[in-house]
C-alpha cells in the first residue's frame, strides 16, 4: 500500500508544472457530456453484473466454521 501510494506521489512530482497547463480548464479538459453518461451508463450495467457475481461467489465459497 505504501509503495503504490509512494509511485503515484512520484508520478504526481514529476509532473507538478505542467499537471493541467495553464490556459486549460478542468472543464474543457474533460469529455464530452455524452461521453460521460455513456461511461456512467456502462459504469451501472457493469455493476449490474458484477454485484450478483460476487454475491454468488462469496455464498458458495463462504466457509462454514466447525468447532471440534
């Protein structure tokens, strides 16, 4: 945990003059609005899927505790 936090600060120093450049907004540096809600619509039919999945998983593969 600590090395991924340490790559990630490295990267973020590395980069810290030209991050976002000047004369950009957060704004106009990001998508367009439609490609956004077609991230977010692929982010939930993801989900959709995913959830029941590792619902399934972790019942089948829960553990019973035996106390002998």
């Amino acid at each position: 945990m600590t090395q991924v936090s340490l790559i990630l600060w490295g990267w973020a120093l590395s980069q810290y003059p030209d991050i976002l450049p000047p004369d950009l907004s957060i704004a106009s540096a990001a998508a367009p609005a439609a490609t956004l809600r077609l991230v977010l619509g692929a982010l939930a039919l993801g989900g959709l899927v995913l959830l029941p999945s590792l619902f399934y998983l972790f019942r089948v593969f829960k553990g019973s505790v035996r106390l002998t």
